[in-house]
C-alpha cells in the first residue's frame, strides 16, 4: 500500500482538477451542451490549466527555477501559482464566463481564491497542500452541482470524501506535507467554494 499512495499525488495532481471538473460538468450536464461543444470547452480548459503549466514546469525546470513536478520549496512555489493564477483568469474572463457557463465559471472563480489565498501565504513562509486545495475545491463543486440539479450522486460524493483522505496520506507518505499544511489546503480549497456556492446553487 506505502508504495501505490504516492500514484495518487500524480493522478490527482492540481494541474488536472479543472479537467477533471470540467469532465464531471458536462457529464451532469450532457443535455445543455451537444458533442462539438463539449470537446471545444473541455479541450479549451485541458489546453489553459494542463499543457500549458507542463510546458512551463519543463522551461523552469531548464532553468533551474524548481527542481521537481511537486514543486515541494516554498521559494519554488511562487512562479507556478502565478502562472496558475494568470491562466485561470484568462479562462474565467474569455472562455468559461458567468453567462455561458455559471457553474463551472464560479468554481474557477473559487479556485483562483484558493490559489491567491495560498500565494500571498507563501509571502509569509507558509505553506499549503495544493492537492488538498485542488481536490477539496472539487469535492465541494461536485456536491453542489448535484444539489443544483437535483442529482443523486451518494456513491460519487462518498468516493470523493475518500479520496480526500487518500491524497492527503499520499502526501503525507511522500513526506511533502505537515498534518498542518494539508489541513490548511483542505480549508483554503473549501471555503471560497462554499462562499460562492450560495450564487450559483
């Protein structure tokens, strides 16, 4: 088991919840959208919140500005969530907007929150589980996109509840985080999620 819990740090990684939500959005709702939609917003998202962050982990990597995919020195940290910050602006601004699609444009909103929150800690010398931030926001989004549309989705919330605890004991297990930290990106992925909720439920 000690050695499959680091996998789940990788296939949860933050670059891949915003496709992950994205994928769980219009899987809910697959009546409002047709196929061609679907594929032109999920490949929009994939493109802004994945390939372009794994281009830049490979430039600041060439150039010695972080040493590893996990990004684990606060000094490291700064340049990333930027980025990260910047690109999830330009989706909420010209792509995923509050009129075409509300749901997912306020978990974005939400997301760039947490991760602004999780910056101007790193100012302070104090560092956040991005995972738990990442995967917690999620977990909210997807508990309130089912109460929004009336869906019963036990088994997926239940799972997500579980997986949040995984994650947070593949951190752990890889030694990349204090209890503390992940506590602390637990509660900074929940709150601006559950602070939005209340516009868009």
């Amino acid at each position: 088991m000690k050695k499959t819990l680091p996998l789940f740090s990788y296939i949860f990684h933050p670059i891949f919840i915003p496709a992950m939500a994205t994928l769980f959005y219009l899987f809910f709702n697959g009546s409002d959208f047709v196929s061609q939609e679907k594929i032109f917003i999920f490949f929009q998202v994939l493109i802004v919140t994945v390939l372009i962050p794994v281009l830049a982990f490979f430039l600041l990597r060439a150039t010695g500005n972080i040493d590893s995919i996990m990004v684990s020195k606060i000094s490291q940290r700064k340049i990333p969530l930027i980025l990260h910050c910047f690109l999830i602006i330009l989706l909420v601004r010209k792509s995923i907007t509050i009129d075409s699609y509300p749901e997912l444009h306020f978990f974005l909103l939400g997301g760039l929150l947490s991760s602004l929150l999780a910056l101007i800690l790193l100012f302070l010398q104090i560092k956040a589980s991005l995972h738990m931030i990442a995967f917690s926001s999620l977990t909210v989004f997807i508990i309130g996109l089912s109460l929004h549309l009336q869906i019963q989705n036990i088994f997926t919330i239940a799972l997500l509840l579980l997986l949040n605890g995984v994650v947070a004991t593949s951190r752990l297990e890889m030694k990349a985080h204090t209890i503390k930290e992940l506590l602390l990106g637990f509660v900074l992925g929940i709150i601006p999620q559950l602070l939005l909720l209340v516009l868009w439920l």
